[in-house]
C-alpha cells in the first residue's frame, strides 16, 4: 500500500493496512517518509570468523579452511572475545535490516563457553538468533580425498594425536545447549547442524536425525559446496551426497542444504521429492571459486531457496543486502535465456519467508501477515535510491545500501531507530572490538599461518588431484 498502518501488539503484528492503526493508543513510529518492509533474514552465516574479516583471497574451500581454521594453531579465546567476536557481526546484521541470524557457529573445541557468549551478544542486541550446534568426528585424513596417501606418515601420527571431539561429547553438548538457550526470551533456538555428511560418521548423523525429528528442529548441512566434496562423495560412498542422505534417512522438510552448488539432476529431483531446502551464499561461492549454485533449476523444481551471507572470513561482510545484489545478478550471467534468469523479487523471498521456512519458522516469521511475530524494518524513503520510487524491492536489490535502513524491530521492540542501536552503547563496544580483534590479529594470526603452513603443500596437492577427476 501506498499508504497503511501496521498495529503491533504483544509481538505481533495485530493490524495492517490503510487506516489500521486509527483509534490505537501507544508509542508511534512515524513511517511517513519509509518503505516498510519485513525484516530480512540471514539463513546462513558464521559469527565465529568476525575476526577474519578481509583476511584471505584466492583460496579455494579446502585450503581456506586450512588456513582459517587450522589443525595447528587454533585460536582459543576468552569468553569476553566470543562474545565481542560475535557482536561484531550482530551489529553488522541489525544496520543492515536484518531481523534473524541462522548463526552456524564453528567451535571445534566443543566447550560451551563461545556458543553461551555468542548467545548473550544475540540477546543484549535484540536480534532473533537460530544458533547451530556445528558437529563432526570424521578428522582430516579421513574427510577430503587421498589425505592418506599424499600427506606423510609422520604428519598423519601428529594429525591423529590431536584431541578431537567424539560423537557422545557432541550430543553432550547439544543437549546443553538446547536445555539451556532453546525458546530463551522468544527469539533464540537451537538448531542441530551436520557439519557435513562426509565429516560426520554414520553413528552421529544417525544421532543428528533422531534429535532433529524428536525436538522438530531443523537440520543444517554443509553439502556439495565444491568440486572436491562431489569427487570426495563418488569415491567414497559410490553415489552422490545426497543419494547418501537420502539411504540414511535424513531427507525431509526439516533438512537445509547449504551451497548445494553440485547437485545433479537426480539430487535435485530427490530434494523436491522430500520437502528439503537449500541456502544460496553468492558472496562465498564466488569469492571460494565453488561454483555457482543452480538456482533456476531448484525454483523450477519447488524447492525452498534461503538466502545467506556465510561467514565473514569468505563473504567478509554480514550485510544481507550485499548477498541480496550478488544473488539478484550473477545468474544474470552465463546464459542469454533471460527467461531462466533469477529475479529481485526472487531473491527478496529468498530473504525473508525463504529462510523463515528453512528454519522451520514460516508460519511465524518471514513476512508482514496479521498474526505473526512483528520483525520490521523501515528504509528511509529520502534515500538516492528511492529517487523515483519505482518498485521497492528492485530498488533494494539493485540501488540501495544498508544505509537506508533506518529503523528496526524485533519481536515487536525498538532495537534501531534512526540508524542509533537502542539496546547497546555502539561507539564504546566498537571501541572494545577493535581491540580484541587487533590483539586477535597480533596474537594469533602468526599461530595460525604457521601452522596452516604444515600442511598448506598437502591440501593444495589435494585439491588438484580431485580436479583432475572427471565426475
């Protein structure tokens, strides 16, 4: 509408329309001069890389994660600093409209102290957080091809040394988690989360599905990112990923493909089939060379596309706008059938009710309907990008910045009015990050790239073997 009123009361949207709001009493937004719109949700991202951001270039996947999350040299920080590190990245989501993170948060070590400090960065700030428990017990040597044979032997004992993290410590930690943050003060779930088929054991993603169908959670799943896990999948289970979840069982409506940049015909077809989702993440999937994931054919399909940033070590950014662009044109590129091409508006449902399902929250979240959860925000209509107000949400794919995102609300609650964050003291805790993350850059960053440097030679013979391999 041109001109309407959206009643917001308990959290929800109660009322919306041309002259809902006349005869209500309350605290008044003055939207006169906004584009109100639903607030955006960021389906995947990694608030465990905010540190990172800008740190690598011209890596593929396999020997990024070398370097950014290595074997040797892992940083281990205090809990102040997991809570910093992720407020980083909370502040970067809210300037940019985005009402609901699906934080995928990486923490090897599996101690609960960095998810309960990334929770509480959610809870201070107002964002509604889907948090992941991430988990895996398949170790290097035995999660990308031919490790066993080009890595040597004596780097294969000290990989093996290394204490990694069991089935039952995982489930552990996940049952903490969930007893302790799922449902905290509405806005904060606990999602379970399959770092991905070929890290995980058979025993553990049989666990995963039966807490995922017990707890009616989603499940989220790095799957077929890049060439080298579709090469990976073919040699060692003889089929494609997919047709491996689908003989464990795992595919369902509650099940979220990450990237699925490699999926056949028949993956896709089997996905369809079953209900499941796939997040897009242009900015990674173009900064990693992974791929451009085949968006038409899954829309064309039925499938439920999400939009996410990824982390901020390879999109660099928690901006969902950005994503929003990147998404809106590079499926522009490749072929002249402008009929297969992806829209803006495509990629807005991506943004919103497309991660509100893939988090399993659709009938709450996602859209501006009378009855659900009141996630808002208003763009200033006075911005450049608004001059001529055409068709808002081109204009936001394609002419905007996230500074035209004005004000925010969460659940119904004031947390950014005017581009001030309500909830928080921005320009002291900017001050706080800014010294953690430069004492994170002194300290570890030279414990990291030497230890990346170890086995630095191996990924990268890895890595062109499986290219060498026809699929």
């Amino acid at each position: 509408w041109p001109q309407a009123g959206v009643v917001i009361e308990d959290g929800r949207v109660a009322a919306i329309g041309p002259g809902a709001a006349d005869g209500h009493h309350g605290e008044t937004i003055d939207a006169s001069d906004a584009v109100v719109m639903p607030g955006l949700i960021n389906a995947h991202l990694h608030s465990n890389e905010a540190f990172q951001q800008g740190a690598y270039d011209n890596l593929p996947l396999e020997i990024w994660l070398g370097e950014s999350y290595p074997l040797f040299g892992f940083p281990i920080l205090s809990e102040r600093d997991y809570y910093l590190r992720t407020m980083l990245a909370a502040i970067e989501s809210l300037r940019a409209g985005v009402t609901t993170v699906q934080d995928d948060y990486v923490h090897p070590p599996a101690t609960p102290d960095a998810m309960d400090a990334a929770i509480r960065a959610y809870t201070d700030i107002g964002l509604r957080a889907w948090v992941t428990v991430d988990m895996w017990d398949v170790g290097l040597l035995d999660c990308v091809p031919y490790a066993r044979e080009i890595i040597p032997a004596n780097q294969q004992r000290e990989v093996e040394a290394l204490s990694g993290t069991d089935c039952a410590d995982w489930l552990e930690l996940f049952q903490t988690q969930f007893a302790k943050w799922h449902g905290h003060d509405k806005r904060i779930r606990i999602v379970i989360a399959p770092c991905g088929p070929q890290r995980c054991s058979v025993e553990l993603m049989e666990a995963i599905n039966e807490l995922s169908e017990r707890h009616g959670i989603p499940l989220h799943s790095h799957t077929l990112e890049t060439r080298l896990q579709a090469v990976h999948a073919k040699e060692m289970w003889g089929k494609t990923a997919v047709q491996y979840l689908d003989d464990l069982g795992f595919l369902s409506p509650r099940l979220t493909i990450v990237h699925g940049i490699w999926l056949t015909d028949g993956d896709i077809a089997l996905l369809a089939d079953n209900g499941c989702s796939v997040i897009h993440n242009p900015l990674s999937n173009m900064k990693l060379g992974s791929g451009v994931c085949p968006i038409r054919r899954l829309l064309d399909a039925g499938i439920n596309v999400a939009l996410g940033t990824d982390g901020l070590a390879t999109s660099d950014t928690a901006d969902l706008i950005e994503a929003i662009r990147a998404a809106s044109l590079i499926h522009k590129t490749g072929t002249h059938d402008y009929g297969a091409w992806v829209s803006a508006q495509e990629v807005f449902r991506m943004a919103t009710i497309g991660g509100a399902r893939s988090g399993l929250m659709d009938a709450e979240v996602g859209s501006l309907d009378v009855g659900k959860r009141a996630d808002v925000i208003l763009l200033d209509r006075d911005h450049w990008g608004f001059i001529p107000l055409t068709n808002p949400i081109r204009q936001l794919a394609f002419s905007l910045a996230s500074e035209a995102v004005r004000t925010v609300v969460v659940e119904g609650r004031i947390v950014m009015r005017d581009r001030v964050i309500q909830t928080l003291d921005e320009d002291a805790l900017k001050d706080e990050i800014r010294d953690a993350a430069e004492r994170f850059v002194r300290e570890w960053t030279p414990k990291m790239e030497a230890g990346a440097k170890r086995l630095r030679p191996y990924l990268e013979e890895i890595y062109r073997r499986a290219n060498a391999v026809a699929l």
